[in-house]
C-alpha cells in the first residue's frame, strides 16, 4: 500500500513526469523524490502477504525433486523494513504528537545573569544490571526514578534562572534497539525489558524534567547527543520532543545530527560532545576552529563529555574540557573487567558575564 506522497509521486511520474519536475511541484528533494519510486517500484513488485511497509532481502526455496524435474512445493520470504516505511513511521509519530505539550507558563522575574546547566552523563535507560553479579540493582523503572528525583532536586537548588540546559551526554538508552548489542563493535548487552517499552519510560522521564525546568527558568534547552549504545535512538526521541514542544515558545528541543554541538550563553561558549570519537586533548582545538567567530566574541570556554563514567578535569591555556560521572550502575562487563566509578550527577551555574560560579551534585545515596 502505498503512502500519500508516495501516491501523488506516482501519478506524477505516469505523466511523464521526471524527478526533478515532480521535485518542483510537491516541493521535495530530486533525490526524495527517487528515493520513494525505488520504494514505490519495490511495493509493485512485492509477493503477496508481505507485511505493510517491509521488503523481500532474501528468498529461500524448498524443491522437490521428481525424475528429472524439479517442481516448487514452498516459498520463504525474509522480508525487513524498508528505508522509507521507517521515514514515514517516525514523521507519522511527529505528527501524532505535535503541539500536545501542556501550556507552561514560564515563571514572571526580572532578567537574572544566570543559568543552570544539567550535564546528564551515560543515563544507559534499559540497561540490566543484578546486584548479585554486579553489586548494584539497576534497571528501566530504576533509571527513570532516580534521574527523575536527581534532575529535580538540582533544579530545586536555584529558583529562577534565566536559562536552564538539560544535556545527555549520550548513551540515553543502553541499547539502539532490539537487537540488544551496539552498532559498531556488536557488543552483546544486557537488557532490562523490551525495546519500545524503555524508548516510552525514557521519553516520559525526559517530559517530567523539561516540564519541571520550565516552571523554574525564563528559557529550557534539550541536547540529547548520541553515544556510541544509541547513535540512532536518541535522535528519534530528540525529533518526537521537538514535535510535542513545538506550540511551548520557552522549550526549545535541539534536533541537530551533529556529534559536536555547541552553545553560546552571554560571555560563555559551551561545547558538547559524548567522547567516543574524539579525544580531551583535542577538544580545545576543535572548538576554536569550529566556532571561529563565537570564540573571539567571549571570553570563557567549556567542554562538557561523557563515555568514560568519570569526572576528569583537564584546563588547557584557553579552555576547560571535563568529563562527567553517571548514575548508571556497574553492569555485568564492567564488574567483570574491574571498571568502577563514583556515581553522581552534577549541576553547574554559569553566569552570563563570569562563567561559572557554582556547583551542586547528587548521589544515588541521597535517596535512600
């Protein structure tokens, strides 16, 4: 079955139509445009009793041979979604959420010079962890309890700001999805619970913050980086955000694909990365190649990191780069290979002229 666009692509291109004209009229890419004929051709040629949106990759036949004939009993189809179904499946969740946020009004004060900053480090929502194994109990409902209470009680520390930036340095989920390994190294993860039932848990925990900053500060930011375990998730989760808040003008999701993400507050420039793919070391020399214009303009530069679980400090002639610890629990990898690290979230006040000027962290221990 074909979609709406895909529908009007086709009648276009039985004109006579080429992609580029069909780009002209409806307003898309050529290359958009050629992605959802391949996909319209795919549909056509389809074996009955596929599922809506899946293709055949591979065909396994069964032959019976009779004398010198052979003669097809059965037919098996692998089929596996396609490019363009998992498009339309996330621009349709956008469209199912978009503008449904409550109305928040953001609190009335005289401007401040201050924002809090929320460097969330490796959450890992979805991972399983025994503490008989590992020493600590961690899974879905754990994460989502402990970094709902540590976010609001770091948040609680400072009334009304101007600004407050709600940051995952990556790694939101612990697995990109149900496949429960990472993409790249194809590492075997452990699991709490099924795929879509974590993506609901972390985007309900992720609405409980932005919603509880917003009653507290003039202006919230959402940065969901992806890491190394959800190079993908976090952009789905960062998309459908963006769409729910798109009607709150004091909520502002960032949506960017890029690993390096930067912001620039009064006399503050502040960098973001996760810490997979480049080095500390290296990071003061990106930052200022990158943002050429905005380093010249202010005078305090930052870099915040995740991935390693720790807090490490490196102050370099003309910036700060730091790593942050997580609230994660060990799981069963790291107790086994002897990886250990003090679990804590950290909250961090930077003035718009001064930089930073205050601190605060919170431990899983706070709360029992």
């Amino acid at each position: 079955m074909l979609t709406v666009k895909q529908q009007q692509i086709k009648e276009l291109f039985d004109k006579g139509m080429g992609t580029r004209q069909i780009g002209r009229e409806l307003g898309i890419a050529r290359g958009t445009v050629q992605s959802h004929l391949d996909s319209i051709k795919r549909k056509e040629n389809a074996p009955p009793g596929l599922p809506q949106g899946f293709n055949v990759y591979q065909q396994t036949t069964h032959v019976q041979v009779t004398d010198e004939e052979g003669v097809v009993k059965n037919i098996w189809h692998r089929s596996a979604p396609s490019e363009a179904s998992i498009e339309e499946f996330v621009k349709s969740l956008e469209s199912r959420v978009e503008g449904k946020a409550p109305k928040i009004q953001a609190p009335k004060f005289k401007d401040t010079d201050l924002s809090v900053w929320l460097p969330i480090g490796d959450p890992h929502f979805g991972q399983y962890s025994w503490s008989k194994e590992t020493g600590e109990d961690y899974d879905v409902e754990i994460a989502s309890e402990l970094h709902t209470k540590a976010i609001q009680k770091l948040l609680s520390i400072r009334e009304k700001v101007d600004c407050i930036y709600i940051c995952s340095l990556g790694d939101l989920l612990h697995a990109d999805s149900r496949r429960s390994e990472t993409e790249k190294s194809k590492h075997l993860l452990d699991v709490d619970g099924r795929f879509w039932r974590v993506v609901d848990t972390t985007t309900e925990c992720l609405c409980r913050a932005i919603e509880f900053a917003a009653t507290r500060a003039k202006k919230v930011k959402v940065i969901l980086l992806a890491g190394n375990h959800d190079p993908n998730a976090s952009g789905h989760i960062s998309r459908v955000l963006s769409a729910y808040y798109r009607k709150s003008p004091n909520i502002e999701i960032n949506t960017s694909p890029a690993k390096h993400i930067y912001e620039e507050y009064g006399n503050n420039l502040v960098g973001l990365v996760h810490g997979d793919t480049s080095k500390m070391g290296q990071l003061a020399q990106v930052m200022s190649c990158d943002q050429r214009e905005a380093w010249g303009r202010t005078r305090n530069h930052y870099w915040f990191t995740g991935h390693i679980h720790q807090q490490k400090v490196f102050e370099y002639p003309s910036c700060v780069v730091e790593s942050f610890n997580s609230l994660t629990a060990k799981d069963a990898y790291a107790a086994e290979y002897g990886y250990r690290s003090r679990r804590q979230m950290t909250s961090i006040v930077i003035h718009k002229e001064h930089g930073e000027v205050e601190r605060a962290m919170v431990r899983p221990e706070h709360f029992e």
